[in-house]
C-alpha cells in the first residue's frame, strides 16, 4: 500500500517540553509571519502524507490546546512531561495503540524548516508495520522518525529521558533517508 494514500500513517507531534532555553514552551512560540509552529508541525504531517496527527502537549498544555482548533488534529496532555522526551513518546505511543494505524510519523515541534517534502520523502512509496525509517541531514540522521507498529512496543519499552527512541534505533536496522537538500533539520532553541 503507498504509505501516502492509504491513510493508515499517523503523524506524532511532539510538543510537551518548557522550552528552557527557548524562554517558552516550544508548543506557544510563533514564527516570524506569525503561525504558531504547532500549528506548522500539524500541517508539515498532513501534508507529507500521514492521515491523522496527534499532538503530545505538556508544559502550557492549556494555552496550546486552543491553537489546534481547527487543524484537524487530536492533542494529549501528559503529566510526566517534565521526564523528557520519552513520556511524550510513549503517552503518544499508547495512544495510537487504539487506531488502526501500521506506522506512525514522529517528528518534533522546534523543527520550523523541516516541511511536507521531507515528510513525503520519508514515507517513501510504502510505510508498513515493519518499518524503521530516518531522515538524515547531510549525513546526520535526526527528525523526522518513521516507526512501523510492529516496533512501538519496542520503542516504547526502551525509550527513557530525553533520548526518545534513540536506543532503539542504534540497536535495530534503520533506513536512513537522506533530507539535505530539503532542510537542515537543525532544532531551534532560542529566538
């Protein structure tokens, strides 16, 4: 089945983090012609190609909620979003447990230049439950993350901190795609 047309690879916003460096969660900040990057992220996943989007909110959750109005996205709040990057990789996990979905696209919301193309490109011309695909950036793998069902669990179970699925993806056959040409994926961390 093309990974682009068959509806079945979910989108996985992550967003939760207090943005320490940035001055501000991530989830509130705006770009220069004001579009929140919430809502940049949610429009790079259904661009791409993935059939829904769900948004892993945590630090501002309230104040960011409102800003998905509209997008066609579901958000969820974690509690332990102060954990790092783990929680909200696994709140979003398990959330996607219930859906129908053989693959799910995990990218970051600080990642303002990496766009649909590099989404499209990632999923490729099939996205199934076997999946473990990468973006690389001028030969640094990065985000976005393409993880078949069949891994969540995986995933899940060694994911911890602020290391997301990076333990898993070193001990696993990944393809790596490289994205250099679309974006530097380079994450923002302060204004």
């Amino acid at each position: 089945m093309d990974g682009l047309m068959d509806g079945l690879t979910h989108g996985l916003l992550l967003a939760a983090g207090a943005g320490s460096r940035m001055g501000m969660p991530k989830a509130l900040v705006r770009a220069d012609d004001g579009e929140p990057w919430l809502v940049r992220g949610v429009r790079t996943l259904t661009e791409g190609g993935c059939g829904r989007v769900t948004v892993v909110l945590g630090a501002a959750a309230e104040e960011a909620l409102p800003l998905l109005e509209g997008s066609g996205a579901t958000g969820i709040v974690v509690a332990e979003w102060a954990e790092g990057m783990s929680a909200s990789l696994r709140a979003g996990l398990a959330a996607l447990t219930v859906t129908d979905s053989d693959a799910v696209v995990v990218t970051l919301v600080d990642l303002p230049d990496v766009g649909p193309d590099v989404v499209r490109r990632l999923l490729g011309p099939s996205s199934g439950r076997a999946t473990l695909r990468r973006a690389s950036y001028d030969g640094q793998v990065g985000h976005p993350v393409v993880i078949g069902r069949d891994h969540w669990v995986g995933v899940a179970e060694e994911a911890s901190g602020d290391r997301g699925a990076r333990g898993y993806l070193a001990n696993h056959d990944v393809e790596v795609v490289e994205c250099g040409d679309l974006a530097t994926g380079h994450d923002v961390d302060s204004r």
